[in-house]
C-alpha cells in the first residue's frame, strides 16, 4: 500500500513542471502580421507579510526581428518607483549572475489589501534567454529608485517557473 501510495504522490508533486503550457495570447497581430506569445503569469515569491513577485515571458516574432522579454509583477507594503534601465539581477543555480535593465520609468500603483504593484518589463537578449531557461533561478535583485530589493527563491519548483515559461515561448 506504501508503494502505491508513494509513486501516486510523486507523480502529483511533479505534475505542474510537465504540465501543458498555459498563454495569455498566442495570435497573428492583424495589422502587422507579427506572432505574440505570452506566457500566463506564475509566482515565484510570496512572502507571508511582504513582498510577492510573479512572472510571465512575451515574444513577439516579426519578419525582421524577434523581441523577448520578462514582465515580473512586483507587490510590496510601501510605493516604490524604478527608471528606466535600473538593473534587476537574476542569480542562476550555477553561480552565474544575470543582468536585465528595466524598460521604462514606472511608479507602484495601489494594489489590493493596502499593497503597491507594479509591472516590470525587461527584455532579453538571445544569449540570456537561453541561459535563463536552462538554468533554475536562485535569487533574483531589484534596483529601485530608493535602493534594491533582494530575494531568495527557496522552493526548487519555484526556482523552475521561469526556466518553464520560458520553454513554453520556445516551443510555441
């Protein structure tokens, strides 16, 4: 009964990391003909009392070129603002550091339950999509106007969220 038991609840745990990809938007733009893919937003922090930070990845493919870029919805108790190219690092697993910059100036809005929230878009190029959905996230730092914000990914599931996300743009 053990046995049975035990493969039933592995197999439950690991579920969500080979479960089907989820998108927002996955369309021919009728105007210009460009393919957009947007991943669905998925946790990768809540901190009971703090801050929460979610994350989803856009690709938009044109004829031309093609723009990839991370959205992290960032929650936290007091407003904080951010300029454009602030930096956010992104510590992989491997020890290796991962700069993005921010993409336009942005201020927090009023969140729900007395909380701050605000969209943060950084785009990436090819060399650190590939390392960022090859490797787990282990800790990730936002810069904003008044210092940073540094946070450790402990949950190993949550630490593969955006390596996941980013799979998901690869094969769509």
């Amino acid at each position: 009964m053990i046995k049975p038991t035990l493969i039933f609840f592995i197999t439950w745990l690991s579920f969500p990391c080979f479960s089907q990809c989820e998108y927002e938007r996955d369309e021919i733009d009728d105007m210009t003909g460009d393919k957009v893919v947007e991943t669905t937003s998925e946790l990768i922090l809540n901190k009971f009392g703090g801050t929460s930070i979610s994350v989803s990845a856009t690709m938009v493919v044109s004829n031309s070129d093609t723009i990839r870029f991370l959205t992290f919805t960032f929650t936290a108790w007091s407003i904080f603002s951010m300029d454009e190219d602030n930096k956010i690092l992104i510590k992989l697993e491997n020890g290796e550091i991962i700069e993005l910059k921010n993409a336009e100036y942005l201020i927090a809005e009023t969140g729900s339950f007395e909380t701050w929230e605000a969209d943060i878009d950084a785009f990436l190029t090819y060399e650190n999509f590939i390392k960022l959905s090859k490797n787990p996230i282990v800790k990730i730092r936002f810069y904003f106007n008044d210092g940073y914000v540094e946070e450790e990914i402990r949950s190993s599931q949550r630490q593969r969220q955006l390596s996941y996300l980013l799979w998901c743009l690869y094969k769509a």
